[in-house]
C-alpha cells in the first residue's frame, strides 16, 4: 500500500504519507470508479461512501493521481498502464480525459466551500456511467 501511495503521490513522501496515514484504499477508489463506469455500482453509492468520513480530499486526490498516470501512460511517458486504468479512459481521447481532470480539480477545491458535497461529487461521478442511446433505444421499442 506505502509503494502504490508513493507512486500516484509521484514521489512525494508527504503526499503517500497522507494517503496512508488517512488510512485511504487507494486501489478501492480506483476500483469504485471502474464500477460507475461498468454501471455494477450507482455513482450515488461511491459518491456517499467517499463522503462518509473526513478522509474524501485524500480519496479525491488519490482518483486525481490515478487519472495522471492514466494521462503519462496515453502519452507514453511512462511505462504500460495499469489494466484497470486502460479500462477506466477506453472511450476517451486525451482532451476529454484532460477535462475531466479538469473537472475534478474544481470539485476538489469547491469541498473547501459550504455546498452540498455530496451533489458535486455525484455529479462529477455520474460522467463515468455508461452512456444510454436514447434515440437507438426507442427506434428498437418501436420494430418490437
């Protein structure tokens, strides 16, 4: 667990510390996002779960970490992808992964204000389930 916080802490000593000392499952916050992703999990479940106790920043910045390595390994500066990463962005190019990391350092730093966390968390989670075409879906309603 140490060598997994140093590595998506990009070295840093302080920042794997803090992942570990809030006792933060890093491989688990990957692994609740992949199931919003898949639609085996409700991004209304994780988004309460990372919200239930004070250590949802580190969650938020461990989910920040990951999709970093996912960004290094697209553009080859690192060495292959985790797998469950690879899984996590298929779909998406380097300029929508690129916003939705965008997107989340926003919500990181909207945590510090007065809101409904919950909301935002859940908003920026809802972006990974798989999408519905509504128009295909009913086209086929319609021949059934």
């Amino acid at each position: 667990a140490a060598v997994r916080a140093l590595d998506l802490a990009s070295g840093n000593p302080g920042e794997a510390f803090e992942l570990v000392l809030g006792n933060v499952a890093v491989e688990a916050v990957l692994d609740e996002l992949l199931s919003v992703k898949r639609g085996r999990a409700s991004a209304v479940s994780v988004a309460r779960r990372w919200l239930g106790d004070d250590a949802a920043p580190l969650r938020l910045a461990a989910v920040s970490q990951w999709l970093r390595l996912a960004m290094f390994a697209r553009a080859g500066s690192t060495g292959e992808a985790d797998a469950r990463l690879q899984d996590l962005t298929e779909g998406l190019d380097v300029a929508q992964l690129s916003h939705r990391v965008d997107q989340l350092g926003r919500l990181r730093s909207r945590l510090q204000a007065p809101l409904r966390h919950e909301l935002l968390v859940l908003h920026w989670l809802r972006q990974w389930k798989p999408r519905v075409d509504h128009a295909r879906n009913s086209r086929s309603r319609r021949h059934a």
